[in-house]
C-alpha cells in the first residue's frame, strides 16, 4: 500500500560519473577505489591509523559544510570556496589563498596549504594513491550540488510504515490519520521554508522480511529525507542498522528508541518510566532495598528487563535476577513487569491463585488494556507510568488535540497515540524550521539535538541533546482502584536520569 500527500515522484538523486562516485565512497568512508587500505597521519607524532577511522564527512560533514568538534572548526570544502579563496583574514592578518587541485593534494597528503602555512594539526594527513586523489577531487567539485534524498526544489518528502492489516492495522490508522492531517495543516500555512512537505506511507506488512523491503524501498525508490512516527514492531531487530548506514533521522517511538544516535523519540524509554515507578515504591510504598523483582514475558524483553535490572542497582536497589514468566507465581513484595496486557493479566491471575498480592508496577503502554479485566483484589496495588495524563495539557493543545480529533473523527479514547504522533510531527518540524533551505540529513540531526523545552501544551516539556535521544525521561505514577477501573495520579512527572 503506498499513499502520498503529494502526486510528484521522487527527483533522482544527483548522477555521478564513476570517479565522482569513489570519491564519495572515499570522501564518507575512507574506502580506497583499489582493494589497497588507506592510511592517516593524525597529530604531531605522525601516528598512523586506517583512514576509514577518519573519513572526511566524519570532520567535514556529509555536506562538506564542516561542524564544530572539540574546539575545532573545520572549514567547508565547497569546490567554489576553495578555488575562489578567501583573501587575509583580519584577525590573524593571514593569508588563505585559492587551491587548485595540485595545492588541495598537497593539503591532504601534507598538511600544508597553497601560501605554504601549515593547516590545524587537528587535520589528519592522508596517503592517497594518485587516483583517489583524483577521484575525491572530481567528487568535491560536485559536492556542492549534491542534495540529500527528499529534498527538491519545493518539496520535502518524508517517509514512515504504518499496517493495513493485522492486529496494529486500527493504530496505524490513527497515526496515518494524525500525520496527514498535521501535514496538511503545515502545507495551507505555506509549508516549511517554501517547500510543501509530502508524506510516503508504505505497509509494512506482518513480517519482518516484508518489514524491511518496505523500509528499504522508503530508502532507495521513494527516496525519502526522514522518517516520522512508523508503527513496525517486527523491524525491531534491523531498524537502528539501517538507518545508521542510510544516515536517515527517524523521530518517533520505535521498540528501542535510544539505541540509535538517528532516531528521536519524543516519550521516555520503558527503563525511565519503570524507575519513576520504583522511585515510588520505595519514598511512598517503603518497599525496601530487596522488594522488587524484574519480572518479563516474551523473549523479546528480556534484554529490557537486565537493563532495568542494572538501572535498579544503580539507583541503590538490590533485586533479585529478573525472572521470565511461563504461567507461575513469583515471588517477591513488588514486581516490575515487562510485557504484553495478555501476559500481565495471567501474572495476575497466578499471583491470585497462590495467595500472593505484592505491588505490581508496569508501563501504561504495555499493559493498561489489561487493567479492566483484574479482580478487586488488585485495588490500589497497581500502579502504572503514564508519560503524560490530561493535567499536562494546557487550553491550547487541548484545543489542537481535540480539532484533530473532530476534523479525522477519531476517538478521544486513543487520546495517547495520537498525543505521540503529534509531539513525533513537531519536534520533527522545529527542527526543520530551524535548519532553513539549506536542508540536509547531518543538520536536522544537528537541530534536532539542540532542541530544549519544547512546549507541545500535551506533555511535559520536550527536548534532546548531542548524547540523549529520548524527549523525556521518567513519568506521572497513577494508582488503579478496582473495580472500575478508576485512575489516580500519585506522583508527578520527575526527570530521572535515563543513562548510567
């Protein structure tokens, strides 16, 4: 299933003759167009290291545009600039006269430029064969003109998987719903600096293979600059690889969100959202320091449940080895569930069977389509984390939640999805403001990290940073009283660290 907010494919990406190509391979790489390994001389020892360590983009950019790093400022490599010069700077009265291909050789291989001033020793000195020389100028002189996929001239095209069918096929619906409406209301305010966005939507079917043609088109055929909010569980395994080797940023929730420095997620990690739950256990419920049990179900979690494990310990806690539930009682005075609804019913279940009525704490968005169905013994020993509840929405985004909501009939009730899917659509279109025309994958990265206290008027302030991906961490904590159910917020959203 492919739908598009827009009739107009995809332009072709630049066209590059062969050289022009491996000089791009060697230019992001470091990758030699012979099967011979290249070779970098960093710093004043000289000391050698493969240029693959050091490619070119990693300093300059995929752009060739240049980003700070530890101090160092790397100039642009745009052909026009350097073969134009830039005259005597005022401030050090010195020289940067104009290359030509023979005094750029000379700059890579030694660290010198065309007035005979040494460059930063920062710069590490390359040992080209004549033809990568050759090959990475020709490809510099394009570098240029080169856009990222998605961006033409009035058109950004993003891309994301939603299901048509299947058990997922109502969500991705919603979100589909949610997106096309946000993008539809960017386009009638003009777009987003005089580009009109289109929206690719591709099914990703049930399967993981399916999952990854779909992605892997998104990539390569529909050419798309980022991806927004997709719903594909089974990729879970694959998507962090391959958009690390596509360069593509992704802003939305995803099974592992965090593991990637390309994908965003607007809402806290489970492992932050279970640590604001036994930051209650313990200064609310006095649960003491060997109280809790990581309890899992499906082997899908049980890399999460270590990690929370590991996180507990480091907050003080001393838990028991997590524990994988097959359908038996657990033991233990609070146990912190990871899982699907079906499964935490049947934990419950057992625990009635066996006498037993310890704490349980879960993520509202694993296991709250469950809650309805538990005895009354449960009330009160319940709690789950919910990254936001409605006292976080002010008058405004209440008024922008509920348009949505009446301009696509969708139902109130899946309020958090599409609360989700919107916080995914404006960070993803603050950072694209803020990037201007001069559009590429590396800089909305860039934006996307220097994005801070981000008000959606739905949530607790939104924001990332150059080491952390997640929007938010930690979580309100809200008690269930049975039969009902009946939802009671018992702790306000704190910000707990969400790395080590």
């Amino acid at each position: 299933m492919l739908i598009s907010l827009c009739l107009c494919g995809p332009t072709p990406a630049l066209d590059l003759t062969p050289q022009e190509q491996a000089g791009k391979r060697l230019y992001r790489e470091g990758a030699s167009s012979s099967d011979a390994q290249l070779t970098a001389r960093v710093g004043a020892s000289a000391m050698s290291v493969p240029a693959s360590v050091l490619p070119c983009a990693s300093c300059h950019g995929r752009d060739g545009r240049g980003r700070t790093e530890g101090g160092v400022r790397p100039p642009s490599l745009d052909w026009q600039r350097l073969a134009l010069g830039q005259g005597a700077r005022q401030a050090n009265g010195r020289s940067y006269p104009a290359y030509a291909e023979a005094s750029l050789a000379r700059a890579i291989e030694q660290g010198i430029d065309p007035a005979g001033n040494r460059l930063d020793p920062a710069m590490p000195r390359f040992d080209l064969t004549l033809a990568d020389q050759r090959n990475l100028t020709a490809y510099l002189k394009r570098l240029g003109d080169e856009r990222d996929p998605g961006v033409e001239e009035g058109v950004l095209r993003l891309g994301t998987l939603l299901p048509g069918s299947g058990p997922l096929a109502e969500a991705g619906q919603v979100i589909r719903a949610v997106l096309e409406d946000g993008v539809r209301q960017l386009n009638q305010q003009g777009g987003i600096n005089g580009r009109r966005l289109q929206l690719v939507v591709l099914d990703p079917g049930q399967a993981p293979a399916t999952a990854e043609r779909a992605l892997q088109r998104l990539l390569d055929e529909e050419q798309v600059f980022a991806l927004v909010a997709p719903l594909a569980p089974q990729l879970d395994e694959r998507l962090a690889a391959m958009l690390e080797q596509a360069g593509v940023p992704l802003v939305g929730s995803t099974p592992r969100s965090g593991g990637s420095g390309q994908i965003f997620d607007p809402l806290p990690s489970l492992a932050s959202q279970l640590l604001s739950l036994a930051s209650h256990a313990r200064t609310h419920l006095g649960l003491p320091a060997d109280g809790v049990r990581v309890v899992y179900a499906g082997a899908d979690q049980a890399a999460l449940a270590e990690q929370v494990r590991t996180r507990l310990q480091q907050q003080g806690w001393s838990p028991a080895p997590v524990h994988a539930f097959t359908g038996q009682a657990v033991a233990g005075e609070g146990i912190v569930f990871l899982g699907r609804a079906q499964a935490f019913a049947e934990l419950a279940t057992a625990l009635q069977a066996a006498g037993r009525d310890p704490y349980l704490f879960a993520a509202s968005s694993q296991v709250a389509g469950a809650v309805a169905t538990l005895p009354a013994q449960w009330s009160q020993r319940v709690f789950l984390a919910y990254p936001f509840v409605p006292s976080d929405w002010t008058a405004q985004g209440l008024a922008t939640l509920a348009g949505l909501q009446q301009r696509q009939g969708l139902d109130p009730r899946q309020a958090s999805l599409q609360v989700n899917t919107l916080c995914a659509l404006r960070l993803l279109s603050e950072a694209l403001k803020q990037i201007g025309r001069d559009a590429s994958r590396e800089r909305l990265v860039a934006a996307l990290e220097g994005l801070h206290d981000v008000d959606t008027g739905l949530t607790p302030a939104l924001g990332f940073g150059p080491g952390r991906r997640q929007g938010m961490s930690g979580a309100h904590v809200v008690a269930v009283s049975l039969p009902g159910p009946r939802f009671t917020a018992v702790a306000a959203y704190r910000p707990v660290a969400d790395t080590p």
